[in-house]
C-alpha cells in the first residue's frame, strides 16, 4: 500500500489519466495540484514516481523539453481501480466500526438487564 505522499500523487494522477491512454504530466503540475495538502520537491516526485511504477500502478517515461521535462504516464489495471478500491476500502473500515459500536451498545444493554434480572 502506497505512503501518505504517494497517495496523493497517485489520486492526481488517476484524475488526469482517465482510461487507457498515454498522459504527459510534468512534475510541477503534480507538485501544484498536491501543495495544499503536501510540500514535495521534484527529487521527492521523482522518487514516488519510481516508486509506484515499481509497486505495478503505473508505467512512465521521462520525457524531455523546452520547458523542462515530463514523465509520459499510463496507468496499469491496479492504478485503474486504485480510486474504486480505495473508496470500498474505507466503506469496509466504516462499517467495520459501525458493527463494533452495535455490538457493544448491545452488550452493555444485555448486561444491564440480566445485572437487573439476578439482583432482584
């Protein structure tokens, strides 16, 4: 499972590489759309990049420019559905809790009558 920071560059990218194609994103961009909630040098999103192409999310290529350089992305079936699985996981984790509270509310509710049945 990805890091914190990889996270976000892996939603980022998810949002912009919308099927099966080939998207140029330069890692400015990334750095723009992820500033609110994280601080990443270029060196940092070289590394994450790196990072989730070795972890099978997406396969890239640098690509060089005028403007600098950019890292052509596609995304592999794992990066296809990393927003979808992520969404149930955090579905699975909430109802995880929710059934937790019932059954204890439930047990302190069944405590509280058979504690009311045997004292008297």
């Amino acid at each position: 499972m990805p890091e914190r920071n990889e996270k976000l560059v892996l939603k980022y990218i998810c949002k912009v590489c919308i099927g099966k194609r080939t998207y140029l994103i330069s890692p400015h961009d990334i750095a723009k759309a992820i500033c609110n909630k994280a601080v990443l040098s270029i060196n940092e999103i070289d590394e994450i990049m790196a990072s989730l192409s070795l972890q099978n999310y997406i396969d890239f290529v640098v690509s060089d420019s005028k403007n600098g350089y950019y890292y052509c992305v596609k995304l592999k079936k794992k990066g296809q559905t990393y927003l979808s699985d992520s969404k149930k996981q955090k579905k699975a984790m909430l109802m995880l809790v929710l059934r937790s509270i019932f059954l204890a509310t439930v047990s302190f509710v069944f405590g509280l009558i058979l504690k009311a049945i045997f004292k008297s």
